[in-house]
C-alpha cells in the first residue's frame, strides 16, 4: 500500500516526465519548422529562373536586425538588404548556381545545411579590387550554412566554403589537383 506521500511523488514524477515530454515535443516541432524554413530558403533559390518574386520571398524570412556571414570571404552583411546584397552576388556571378542538399542537422534554434553548390562561372564582376573575367569553368563547391531562428525568421546565417575553389574558378589561384 502506498502511503499519500508515495502517491503524491509518483503523481509529481508522472507530471514532470509529461512536461519534459511536451518540451520535447515542442523541441522537436520547432527544429521542423526551422529546417523547413531553411529548406524553403534553398528551393526558392533552386527555382529562381521560374519564379520572379523568389528573391522576395526569401528576404522576407530574415529578421530585421538578421546578419549574414560569408566566412571564406571575411564578409559581414546586416539585415535583409545584405542578404539581398549577398544573393545578387551569387546569381549574377553564377547564372545557373543550383544547391544540391546532402545533410540537415536541426535544433530548437538553428539549423545546419550541408550541401553542394553546382555552377559555372558565365559572368564577369567588377569589384573595388578589379575585374574578375568570366571563364566559362564549370565546377562544384562543398558548403555549410549555419542558421539561427528566432520567433519563425533568421537572425543570422553562416555560409561557409572553400574560397580556393571559387578562386580558381575566377582563375585567380591555379588548380588544385585532387587527392588519390
């Protein structure tokens, strides 16, 4: 026979164990919500030729104080327009850019997206260092985005690559030869 003190105990670690359950529920439900957004971030991208309001519609999952890092390049940029400004980048620089996803690692407030960058370099830029010529090379580059989610928008994603790569498509830096 239980005495009431026993009960009251069973009943409050019934009680815990079912908060923490919710919690991780919750949890759970929050990492897919991120990694859908996340995953809608790469979609758009994908199917920007198709869609004119692609660019808009993943400004708009950015938070207003949000930041941007590219890594390789030592690049801050601040807010949506930065991530704008980051983007144009990219698809000018590379027309036909398409992401190929190969991991996902999801928390309650960031999402990590391991994947692959398929372009080929058809544009020249001017940049405050000079022109970069276009080379018509085609090429793969690994990456990583690391993004933070606050209350369902993005307040901050890490990209990170190898810049060597992109160098040598912009035939600034020798090819490297690949591993046996």
């Amino acid at each position: 026979m239980l005495s009431s003190s026993n009960a009251c105990c069973a009943c409050w670690q019934e009680t815990l164990a079912l908060q923490h359950k919710t919690e991780r529920m919750d949890e759970s439900m929050a990492a897919q919500e991120h990694v859908a957004l996340a995953r809608s971030l790469l979609d758009l991208y994908n199917s920007r030729q198709s869609d004119p309001a692609w660019l808009d519609k993943s400004v708009a999952a950015f938070a207003a104080d949000s930041e941007v890092v590219n890594a390789a390049s030592g690049t801050t940029f601040h807010g949506p327009g930065g991530y704008k400004r980051y983007i144009r980048f990219l698809t000018e620089s590379f027309p036909d850019m398409r992401t190929e996803l190969t991991n996902v690692f999801a928390t309650e407030d960031q999402v990590v997206l391991e994947g692959t960058f398929r372009e080929t370099n058809t544009s020249s830029r001017n940049l405050s260092t000079g022109a970069l010529p276009a080379t018509g090379h085609s090429g793969e580059v690994r990456v990583c985005n690391v993004l933070q989610i606050r209350n369902g928008k993005i307040v901050s994603l890490h990209c990170y690559y190898d810049m060597t790569i992109l160098l040598e498509y912009f035939g600034l830096a020798p090819a490297t030869a690949e591993a046996t």
